[in-house]
C-alpha cells in the first residue's frame, strides 16, 4: 500500500513538474505595457474632465435661463466638481508637447480679471505690462489691441479664443479656459487673506434685472467660455484616443514613453506645484498667489495635482463614478530593479497625499488657501510648508528612478522659489 501510495506520489509530482516546465514563463511588466496603460489612465482623466466640464455647461444654461441664488450655487458646485478630474491631467503636461501647447487655452493663470469684467477701484486703472488691463471687454463693445481699433461687439467663441486669449502677447490676458469661468461665477475675491471668496450677485447674469451692467453681454461671455472648454476638452481626448497624436507620439519609442512620465512627475512636483504654486506664495505671504483665487478652491486644485503625481506611478485612477482603473505601472517596473527604491517612492507619495488632505481638512473646516499662507499665520504656514516638503521629497526619489531605470538625463522644472529664494525678492 505504501509502495503504490509513494509511486502514485511521484507520478503526480512528475506530471505537475513536467506541466510547469511546459507553462510559458509569467511575463514581466514591460515599458511597452506600462506606456499603454498610461495612456489609457491619461484618455479615462480627460474623457471625465470632458463629462464633468459638459455638466458645468448644463449648470451655466440653467443659470443663464433663471439667475438666481440657487442656480448660481448649483453652476459653482459643477466647477469645483469639475475641476477634481481636470486637475488629475496635470502630470501629463510636461514630457507631452501636445498637452503643454495646448493646456494654456484652459487652465492659463494668474489672469488680469480687469480684461473680462468689472473690477473694484482698488484693482487700479493701468499696468505698465498690459495695457489692456482694464480693457473690461464686457462693458466695451469696441476696445484697442496694439493701438489697433479691435471689434468686441460679438462675444463669441472665435473672438475669445482667436482674438482675447493673450492678446497683445500678454500672458495674463486670460480669456478663456476654467479660471475665465471661475471669476464669471464668483467675481473678485477682495478679502485679501481675510475669509471669504468672490461674491458675485445671481443677478449679475439677469437681464430683466442687472446689477453689474451689461448683463447680456457677460451672459454672453459666460456660455462662450463654458461652451470653448467642452470643445477644448473634446480635442484632447481625441489626442488620447488609441489613434490619437499624443496617444501615438508617447507609445512609439516605450523607453521614451518612461521618460514622459518621470517628467511628468518630477517637473509637476518640483518647480510646478512645489514651487511657483505653493513655495512662492508662503515667500510672499501674497493671496494672489492662489490657483483658484476666486473661488477659494485652491486646497483641492494642489490636492489633485499630487493625486495626479500618484497615479502616474501606481497605474492606479477612480473615476468620479468610482470606479477604479489598475494596469501594468511605473512602480512595477521599479520594484523589478529596486524593490526598495520602490517601497521609498510609495511611501514619499503617500507621505505628501496626507499632507495635502491635513491641508484640504483645514481648507474646509479653519480657514481658505490664500488664509493658509498668510503673514503671521505660523500654523497655517505649516501645514502648507509639509506639503511642499513633501513634493520635494518625492521629486528626489523620483530622481533616483530615473537612474535606476538607466534612462540618462532628463530635465525637470526648477523654481527660483526653492532653488534661489532671493530672486523673488528682487
């Protein structure tokens, strides 16, 4: 009995063993694979920025037909909701020319709000760099570009987009994309860093009753703008999509896919977001050195770059319906390589994702951003300093990736801010 027990055992165990030498290997994750999941985490953030950006355009046509208190809430809440899955496509600006060209059509700042709409007299009446600084487009239905007599009679989607955006070769003449829009629907925030956002009247957008002049032309303005971000944002998907140019452009050479992401990462962490977002307003103490200054948004804006950040690295994406989207990951192909130069990225991403929710838990419940960075305001100073820490922790890590995984130099943003403070002062 035991002889026949022990010969069945051995012709068992040999099957198995000759079985196994028969399965094909587990694949390792490769670039290629990584690349691919990439870009498909990249057209799932864009295609949701596209969905929540349709319903903020259904949230202004509610508005526009009945401006009250409740429907201009209801168009405030839909741009902060849309802002959530927009500011999660962050990452792929650098190392992506398709996205670096195109991102200053929807989400340029700061903006000189004097060109779109009416400002308080503390705004002032003149810049020495813009000469369209209150050009106020709004209530001027002809205003001058270059010292050239410019038609603004027609609001429309062409002229803020071909004519407006930039005009004169002026960086902060903003006028299209979310930030346009976010100072339609809240106005000016005045409060310096004192609480309280903009405070725009429902009745700004009411024709039958006007508070700020010129209703129908800044109703016009507003479906104008929402409308151009939707079709801005359509264009990008389709860059995403399997066929499309940046999908294309990234996948053809994977090693230089890896590349993209790293830069992605590190120049969004460091001189992005670390650095002329963050570090240079605590150095200034200065509230217009806020994102979303009008809404007083910015906690989550900088919350969604670093979950952003995240992603790039784990392959890992919610959707705002809650799924979730896992794929071969940048962290897989460390973890083959270095196991504990991975374990080390993780836990420095997950260091600084906890330092930007403290900082979103006291945007919520003790005071706004542009409070937060306020002169004297030691607690709040630091709760934004440890995320800043935090990101340029992780861009150190995100470093020794890049030479771990042999892929030679590349070039990350940098920040006087972090890298020469004193430049800022002078």
């Amino acid at each position: 009995m035991k002889t026949s027990f022990l010969r069945a055992a051995v012709l068992a165990l040999s099957t198995a063993t000759c079985a196994l030498a028969f399965q094909p290997a587990l694949a390792a994750t490769d670039e290629a694979a990584v690349v691919k999941h990439y870009v498909d985490v990249a057209h799932a953030k864009y295609s949701d920025s596209l969905a929540t950006a349709k319903e903020l355009a259904a949230a202004v046509d509610a508005l526009i037909a009945s401006p009250t208190n409740e429907t201009l809430e209801a168009a405030r809440a839909a741009w902060i909701k849309a802002r959530a899955p927009y500011q999660q496509t962050e990452v792929y600006r650098f190392g992506n020319a398709a996205v670096d060209e195109w991102e200053g059509k929807v989400n340029a700042w700061p903006l000189d709000e004097g060109l779109i709409d009416y400002v308080d007299a503390s705004y002032g009446t003149e810049s020495d760099e813009n000469s369209l600084f209150v050009a106020n487009v709004i209530a001027n239905p002809a205003i001058k570009i270059d010292g050239k007599d410019v038609d603004a009679s027609g609001i429309t989607a062409e002229f803020l987009a071909g004519t407006l955006q930039e005009a004169g070769g002026v960086e902060a003449n903003v006028a299209t994309g979310y930030h346009a829009i976010e100072f339609l629907l809240w106005g000016q925030d005045l409060n310096g860093t004192g609480k309280g956002a903009g405070n725009r009247p429902a009745t700004d957008f009411d024709t039958k009753n006007c508070t700020g002049g010129n209703c129908d032309r800044r109703v016009a303005y507003l479906k104008a703008a929402t409308d151009l971000l939707v079709t801005d944002l359509e264009e990008m998907v389709a860059e995403w999509a399997p066929e499309g140019g940046a999908a294309k452009t990234v996948s053809a050479d994977p090693k230089a896919g890896i590349s993209a992401i790293l830069t992605g990462m590190g120049s969004l962490s460091y001189g992005e977001l670390a650095g002329e977002r963050m570090k240079l307003g605590l150095l200034l103490h200065d509230p217009e050195e806020e994102h979303d200054c009008f809404s007083d948004n910015t906690y989550n804006s900088h919350y969604y770059d670093a979950l952003g950040i995240q992603s790039a690295y784990t392959g890992e994406y919610i959707r705002p319906d809650g799924t979730k989207l896992t794929g071969p990951s940048l962290s897989e192909l460390v973890a083959a390589k270095d196991a504990a130069l991975d374990t080390e990225v993780k836990g420095k991403l997950d260091t600084t994702i906890a330092a930007m929710q403290a900082m979103v838990t006291r945007g919520e419940t003790v005071e706004a951003y542009d409070q937060m960075i306020g002169e004297g305001n030691a607690e709040g100073n630091a709760v934004v300093q440890a995320a800043v820490d935090g990101l340029v922790a992780q861009t150190k890590s995100f470093e020794r990736v890049i030479s771990a995984l042999e892929l030679g130099k590349i070039e990350l943003e940098g920040s006087d801010s972090l890298d020469n403070p004193n430049a800022v002062f002078q």
